[in-house]
C-alpha cells in the first residue's frame, strides 16, 4: 500500500510499530538521483558536519520558522527534504491542572499522515553511515489547539508531496512555504492510555481510546530555544 500510495520505485519490511521513540529508527521517503525511496533513519537529525553524534543535541523536529536560519537545518531545507509516512502521532495535552495526558491524531478520512521532514547522511572516520531524520513543525490550528501549541507540518495531497521531495527544481524557500497548518477538520483526535510514556510499551492497545474529559486549553510551555518537544 505505501509503495503505491507514494509512487514508491522499492518496499521496505515494517513491523507495525504503536510507540516510536527519538533515536530509533523511522521510515522516510525521499529521492536521489531521481529515484524515489524508502529508508530506515534514525528519528533525530544528525547533520553531516557533526564531529560525534554521541555529543550533538538530539534534533528531533525543527521549526518551520525558523529551520532555514539553523545551521543544522539549512542544507537538508535545500537538499534533504523528505517525507515520514504514519498512521498518526501522540500528542500530551497540559491541563491547567497542570495533569499531562496523552491524545492520538489520525487523518479523519483514516488515510495516512505525510509528515514534512529533513533527512542527512554522517559520516564516521571508519567509514560508517547514519541516516538521520528530523520533522517539522508549525503552530497548531484553530482545532488542535485545545490539545498544544505545536503541530507537525503535514503534507496532505499527492501534488504537495511532489514538491516537497522535488529538492532539483523547487527550492528551499518555496518549499518552507508549504510547511503550514492544516485546516480545522482534517484531523482528528482522542484521548489514550498513559501507557505511551513508556517505550517499552508497543501494542494496538495503546491507540485504542480511554475514558477522558474534554480537553480545556493547553498550558503553553515558556521558549527554550530548543528543539526537544515531539511537537
């Protein structure tokens, strides 16, 4: 099915995954040398000038805003665009009560998510290679903001994915006009087990929805700087 969905020219073995961590690893599509692929990367980008991942921050998604001005993002923004097919993403919602709980976000439609990402290669002095991807994120919209201030930036039709990927003749600054939000309704949400915080846990069961009250207003969380929030 993905194969077809995005005019893939190879398939990959997946294992149906229900709680992917930051450092493990992630299918994303992207072209080279006019070939449209599938890959494994790593979910946290490691830029090709990084001396030792082991001391680089953990990058797992990068601002849309902003991504063209960071030295981590600039080159991948220009030549390493990519897309992470998913069935949906988790999403902690901060109450003013200050509780944390956790919602999942699928397509209404049920088709799955494109998330806009930035893959790269490094390159090790032994001659070892890691592949590495970051997602971006935009400010929620209007019906996602109830749960938090951020979303991912998704990429909903077949002719958007195209320019996207399409880093030969679309360039970087026209391509992060696209990374936007969607609009009210596309997407849809509920709440889940607390079960997700942990990685050890991967199972259907953690997407099944639980007994919640309607969610109030989330809590903004005050700037870091960082890029360390899943969204």
């Amino acid at each position: 099915m993905m194969q077809a969905l995005f005019q893939l020219l190879n398939s990959v073995e997946m294992v149906p995954r229900y709680n992917i961590a930051p450092t493990q690893p992630i299918v994303a599509i992207w072209e080279a040398e006019g070939r449209r692929e599938a890959h494994f990367a790593r979910w946290g980008l490691v830029p090709g000038w990084v001396k030792d991942p082991r001391e680089f921050p953990l990058l797992v998604n990068a601002r849309a805003e902003s991504m063209a001005d960071k030295p981590a993002f600039r080159d991948p923004l220009k030549h390493g665009r990519c897309i992470v097919p998913a069935s949906g993403y988790y999403e902690w919602h901060t109450g003013p009560d200050k509780q944390k709980r956790p919602y999942y976000i699928t397509r209404a439609d049920g088709q799955p998510l494109a998330l806009a990402g930035l893959w790269a290669t490094w390159s090790g002095p032994e001659g070892e290679e890691i592949d590495s991807v970051a997602t971006i994120t935009v400010p929620t919209n209007a019906q996602l903001s109830v749960i938090h201030h951020r979303m991912p930036a998704i990429l909903l039709d077949a002719e958007s994915q195209d320019a996207w990927l399409n880093v030969r003749e679309v360039r970087a600054r026209d391509a992060a006009q696209m990374a936007l939000p969607l609009e009210d309704g596309v997407l849809q949400f509920h709440p889940v087990s607390t079960r997700v915080n942990s990685a050890r846990d991967d199972d259907p069961g953690l997407i099944e929805p639980v007994a919640e009250e309607k969610p109030q207003p989330a809590v903004k969380q005050a700037a870091t700087g960082r890029q360390m929030d899943l969204f």
